[in-house]
C-alpha cells in the first residue's frame, strides 16, 4: 500500500462568494472531489455568512434561536431569508408576540421549500411590506415566499414605489443613462453618488466624472461627488494585481465603493441602494449584487435593489441615450490592471490600445451595443476557448472582433470629450506612482 497523504484546505472569508460560487457542483459531488485530494482532509474555514451566499446544503429548513441586533447570526438568517425587510418582518412577529430570544429562548423554524425546476420570482419585500400581517394565511403566504429564501438567487425586483429615495452608485454616464431615466420616469427620488477611486489614470476619472455631471444636471437631479480614494483602493488591491476581470479583485473593487455608498445612504435618510456596475454586460451581476447586498446588510435601514439590468432592450436603450447626448466613450472597465489587461488582449486581435482620452464618443446605439453583445464579451474573457472550436472559427471570432471595435478611433471623440473638461485634463501626482499600461 501507499503512503497515506494528507490533503489541507482553508476557505477564505469571502471564498465562497467569487468564482467557485455560481458553480453547479451538488454537495456531494463537492464532497467527493475533495475526498479525492487525499486521504485524510484537514480544514479550516473562515466562512462569513452573509446576504448574496448561496445555500447549497439546506433542504429543508433551518431551526435557530432569535438573535440579537447586529449579530453575525443576524446575517445569516438576512442571507437565509433574502433581504433585511423579510427578517424585520419575521422579528416584528416575534416580538409582538411576546417570543423570547436569545440561547434559552424560544425557537423558529424556517422553511425552506424544495427548489422548483423553474424557480419563481420572490414577492417583493414592498408587497410584503403591504400585506396585513394578522391573518395565519397572509402569514403563511409571507412566509412561503420569504423562506424560500429566493432572493439571493431571483434576479429581479419590482420597482420600489413612487418617491422612494434611491441612492445610484453610478461609475460613469453611458451606464448610468437608461438606468436613471426608467427611475426618474417611475417617479423615484434619486440621486447620483459618484466614488470610484478605482479609475486610473486621474485624467480618465475627470472625464468619467465630468460626464456624469453633465447627464445629472441635464436631468435635474442631484450629483454627490465622494473623495478620490486612489492609495486606499491600491492598498486594498495589494496581491491581487493579477486577478481577472470578475476574480476577487473586483469583488474588492465593488466591495469597497458600495460600503461607502451603504454609509452614505444610512447618514442621508435613502432607503434603497443600487449601481450602474450592475448594468454592464461586462460583469457579473450576481458578483456586483452579492456586494451590494454585503454592504447593505450593515445598515437595518437601507436596502440594495436588485434587478436585472442587462436585458437587450436596457442594453439598447442605454446606447440610444449615449449616443443623443454624445458621451464620452470608455474603453475598458476603470482600474490601471484592467487597462492593461484590455491592451494585452487588443494587441492579441492585432487592434490598437487604449489611448486615454481618445475614445471618442458614443453616436451609433446599435454598434455601440453590438460592442456589449454577449459575444463580444465572451471572446474577451475567452469563454469561447474552450468550446473546442476549430482554428477557422475562432480566426472568423478574432476578425469580427476587429470589425466591432476597429472603428472606434475614427469618431474624433477626443476634442469633443476634452473640450468638456477645461483644465482638469492635466495628470495627477498622486495616481502617477501607479503604473500607467
Ligand atoms: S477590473 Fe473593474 S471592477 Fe475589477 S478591479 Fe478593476 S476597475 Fe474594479
């Protein structure tokens, strides 16, 4: 017989929420690969259960105690329940009831029903907010939907009603443009908080900020300008300098910028949070929610919306309104990683890289989304790679490539984009001891 060998795995805090997350794996199949590894696995976790965490092992329900306010146990039943406002409605039944909490308290059962093939939507927590809460069967109904914990997974949620103060972290116009618009015409209360010290180099954040100044004041609404934080987010990258596009460097990235905007939120009275990063093809939806959804859960008071943003028709309408207002047009996500990241993969398709400031600016809605196009953004994270496709085809990818972006230096965009910006175009001293690619 061989030697007995010793496999020793440790999950992270947030490990489960980055690439591993959306996998399909069941438990036990998890459970045999890791058997695989060795003979005798040692672990050690760091889990954080938390709002956006998928539930995999649970079938049927969870008993637990009631727990007290700002408890990590308080984030994992928020997780389990799918939104702050489902728990505040379980706990407000607790406690008009008399139940008693903590250790020797009295216990809840949370039921789980089992996964539909074709899950439905979750109500919303405003309609359950609106339903009387007296009767067993408007409890059982809040109940059902609510237990299923749904949320987390479900992709959309209905509009918050009229008036509600809604806090955009926007990290740019071209994506804030439609999202602002169906808010604005559904009658919301909102208003643009721009924090993105991820944006390199300092010439290209003036731009993008400059930008969405000039949509917010041309809409009427109001515009937060929040600090350049630049060495604080290099700190907070520091290791992770080479971590792909969707990899735990962005998850820091929205991390980062939607604690601010949560904190923002709670300080200024704004009931619901959300971001324009959830809009771009370009991301993970569920990477950018999940954050969200971490950096709302601190604050009982706040809640982040959820909805799915990158359906065709946002898609397209977002390019018909950079293309009316003329928005400068941005060539890769915002960090100097990602810049050089995208000049790597420019140069692999034999296209020019990114000259800041030159971008031009948006004026064809259906080109401009075909650069969006699920296509398009595949064959940049090299999704199609592994498919097994034969040379031919992927040369025929790399040439409509070039096709779809191959025009963008010819829309003359830079003096119109640069002309916005009066003196701010000058290099930043700060942002100049980080690598320019
Ligand atoms: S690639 Fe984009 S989301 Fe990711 S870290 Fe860089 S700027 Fe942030």
């Amino acid at each position: 017989g061989g030697t007995a060998s010793t496999a020793v795995k440790h999950l992270g805090q947030w490990d489960a929420y980055e690439s591993g997350h959306n996998s399909s794996l069941a438990a036990h199949e998890a459970y045999e690969t890791l058997a695989r590894t060795g003979d005798k696995i040692i672990g050690t976790t760091e889990l954080c259960i938390v709002p956006g965490y998928r539930f995999r092992v649970i079938s049927g329900g969870l008993i637990t105690n009631f727990h007290q306010p700002d408890s990590t146990l308080m984030c994992l039943i928020t997780a389990l329940l799918g939104n702050d406002t489902n728990t505040q409605t379980v706990y407000q039944h607790a406690l008009t009831q008399g139940y008693r909490f903590l250790s020797y308290g009295d216990s809840s059962f949370i039921r789980l029903k089992p996964a539909s093939p074709t899950p439905t939507m979750p109500k919303t927590s405003h309609q359950l907010e609106q339903k009387g809460r007296n009767t067993n069967e408007d409890d059982q109904e809040i109940n059902d939907s609510i237990i299923k914990g749904e949320n987390s997974e479900g992709k959309c949620m209905d509009w918050p009603p009229k008036g509600s103060k809604v806090l955009l972290h926007s990290c740019c116009a071209p994506c804030s443009g439609a999202m602002v618009e169906a808010m604005v015409d559904r009658g919301m209360d909102v208003t643009i908080f721009f924090y993105n010290p991820n944006i390199h180099p300092k010439q290209e954040y003036e731009i993008r900020k400059e930008e969405n100044k000039r949509y917010a004041r041309d809409l009427g609404i109001p515009f937060v300008d929040a600090d350049y934080d630049v060495d604080e987010w290099y700190r907070r990258a520091k290791g992770m300098e080479w971590s792909p596009e969707r990899g735990k460097r962005c998850s820091m990235c929205f991390d980062m910028r939607f604690e601010r905007t949560a904190l923002f939120a709670h300080e200024h009275g704004f009931q619901y949070i959300t971001t324009t990063n959830a809009t771009s093809r370009w991301k993970d939806a569920d990477q950018v929610n999940a954050s969200g959804e971490r950096a709302a859960a601190k604050y009982p008071s706040v809640e982040y919306w959820k909805r799915d943003w990158q359906t065709d028709e946002m898609t397209l309408r977002k390019y018909v309104i950079n293309a009316e207002k003329e928005f400068y047009k941005q060539e890769y996500c915002g960090c100097s990683f990602s810049l050089r990241d995208t000049n790597d993969f420019r140069r692999s398709q034999g296209i020019e890289p990114v000259t800041v400031g030159s971008g031009g600016v948006y004026n064809d809605p259906e080109k401009d989304a075909a650069e969006e196009s699920k296509e398009a953004v595949a064959s940049f994270f090299g999704w199609d790679t592994d498919r097994g496709e034969s040379s031919e085809e992927r040369k025929q990818d790399s040439r409509r490539l070039r096709e779809v972006y191959g025009g963008r230096k010819k829309t003359g965009g830079s003096t119109v984009a640069s002309s916005r910006l009066d003196a701010r175009t000058a290099s930043d001293a700060t942002h100049g001891e980080h690598n320019n690619w």
